[in-house]
C-alpha cells in the first residue's frame, strides 16, 4: 500500500470514529427532555467547540497572521459552526431522532459536492455519484420508515420543519467543513484551523448558552448530559474529524458521516424505543453500500479520493 492510500485510509477512519461519536448524540438528548434543543446544541457545540481551541492555542497562536489572512474562510466556518447544533437539536426534536439526524447528515454530502463544484472547479466522479444514489435512496427509506410510525395528521406539520432545520443543519455543516478544509490547504496546520473555527464558533454560542442553559443546572443528570455532549462527540468527535479532514476531500468526509444516522437509529430503537420497520433497515444497508463506495480508494494512477479535481490544489 502507497504512503498516500494509507493517508487517505487513516483519514476515512478519523472521520468514521467522529461519525460513530456524533450518532450518539441524539439519543443522550433525550435523557434530558427538559432542556430545549437550543441549549444542548449551543452546550455541546459551544463548550466543545472552546475547548477545541483551548488544545489548540499554541497552533492557532504560532499561525495567527495566516488566519488573519485567511479571516473570511474563518468566519464563514464559524458561523455555520453556530449555526449548526441549533439547527440539528431542534430538528432531532421536531422529526425524531432518526429523520433529523438522516436529513442533517443525508443532506451534507451533496451540498458539500456543490460548494466544491463551484468553489474549487472540482468533478464528480462516476463512482462518486452512485455511491451518493444510494446514501440518498438510503435515507429517504430511513425517512419514510419512520415517519410511518406516527399520526400523519399530527406529525406533519413538525416533521416537516423539522425536515427543514434538517436542511439548514446539512448546508452549514459542509459549509464549516468546506471552510476549514480550505484553511488546510492554506499551509495551516488541521489543529490550527479547527481550534480557530470552532473556538470562534464556540464563542457565538455562549451567549446563546447564558441564555437557555438554565435547565442544566437543574438536576445532576441535566448536566451529566451537557457534559457528555460537550467532551465527548463534539469535542473529541471533531478532533478525530479535523484528522481525517486532513486528509480527504470535504465532500468526501461528509459522505462518510452517513454511518451516524445508521448509528442513531440503531441506539434510537436500542434505547430509546424507536422502532425501525424493514424498510428503514434496507434504507441501513444501502448506506453502508454508499459508504463502500465513497471511501475506498480509486486505483487508477495517482487518485486516491472519488472527487478529481480540474486543476492542482
């Protein structure tokens, strides 16, 4: 195996280890239903997101005039990093953890393909675009299946804005990606980048926070969850995803986050009691087929990722 495949395969793991991490975080929202999903999302993303930059200060302060430089990229990322936990909590409240989780995620990789085609000038491979038809076939069997559990004439007018947040959550997360990912190929380091763009994200959120974090403080089991959600999918999640990011393409890492709807239906009917019919499970297999897809690596002279570029990064 070349240098390069092993990058690229040690890349695909960072990024699956992240997508396992985050399929969590769904159900170990409902163990608090008191607080609001604006609060676990500005928790999680928040407090993860600053302690991101916190292991990253002497990266972030050895690189500051590059990031300065490159300050409209960072600010694009941090934002979407603000918006995104808001947008994904509250549509995982408003569609069930399976449906917000499968839109949000299901989403991201075509719409970070498209940043990428119009950004970067980058083409979509043949294998690409088969392997995103059947992550999306994938999730839109997920999403009937388990809307089929529920009162049409109750459940559509939530589902259906929840669907939408769904949508809003996919756009920023590929454009943070993207955005972070574009900072890399700036010559700065992914532990720069990533501690810049969330720690800055992090920092919009508190306010948010100070604001709905009450109910936290609640109980000890309130607050046992914020912490979970703050040090373990976001934070560590995104340290394993700023790996992988390193190396693969966005649009590719995105993809390979489709296994965390597949992770959050499995603890949503494990734990939580959200049944998934045999239609949701065709849905999880054709996502693993996606996943087969997306990630191996071309074999064809000097390509190790599914999207090619028309010029040199």
């Amino acid at each position: 195996m070349t240098a390069s495949s092993k990058d690229h395969l040690f890349g695909v793991a960072g990024v699956l280890v992240a997508a396992v991490l985050w399929g969590t975080t769904g159900v170990s929202a409902t163990f608090a239903p008191e607080v609001g999903a604006v609060a676990i999302g500005a928790a999680a993303m928040g407090v993860g997101g600053l302690l991101q930059a916190g292991i990253a200060t002497r990266a972030i302060a050895r690189h500051a005039s590059a990031l300065r430089m490159q300050w409209h990229w960072l600010l694009l990322g941090a934002l979407a990093v603000a918006i995104y936990p808001l947008a994904f909590y509250g549509s995982m409240r408003l569609a069930g953890v399976t449906v917000g989780t499968v839109v949000s995620i299901g989403s991201a990789p075509l719409l970070s393909a498209l940043i990428e085609m119009v950004m970067d000038g980058l083409r979509v491979s043949t294998r690409w675009v088969i392997g995103a038809g059947f992550g999306l076939l994938g999730m839109a069997l997920l999403c009937i299946a388990e809307s089929s559990g529920h009162s049409a004439v109750t459940a559509a007018p939530s589902i259906m804005l929840g669907v939408a947040l769904g949508l809003l959550a996919g756009l920023t997360y590929a454009l943070y990606s993207w955005a972070a990912r574009r900072l890399m190929q700036r010559q700065i380091p992914a532990r720069a980048a990533m501690g810049a763009t969330f720690g800055i994200g992090g920092l919009l959120l508190m306010p948010v926070l100070f604001a709905t974090g009450a109910p936290f403080l609640a109980s000890w089991n309130n607050a046992a969850v914020g912490i979970y959600m703050a040090l373990v999918p976001m934070f560590l999640g995104y340290v394993c995803f700023g790996y992988g990011l390193a190396r693969i393409q966005a649009s590719t890492a995105t993809t390979i986050t489709l296994v965390e709807p597949v992770v959050a239906a499995a603890l949503a009917a494990l734990i939580v009691g959200e049944r998934l019919p045999a239609m949701g499970w065709v849905g999880v297999a054709l996502i693993f087929a996606c996943l087969v897809c997306i990630t191996l690596p071309l074999r064809s002279r000097g390509r190790t990722s599914p999207v090619s570029s028309t010029h040199p990064a």
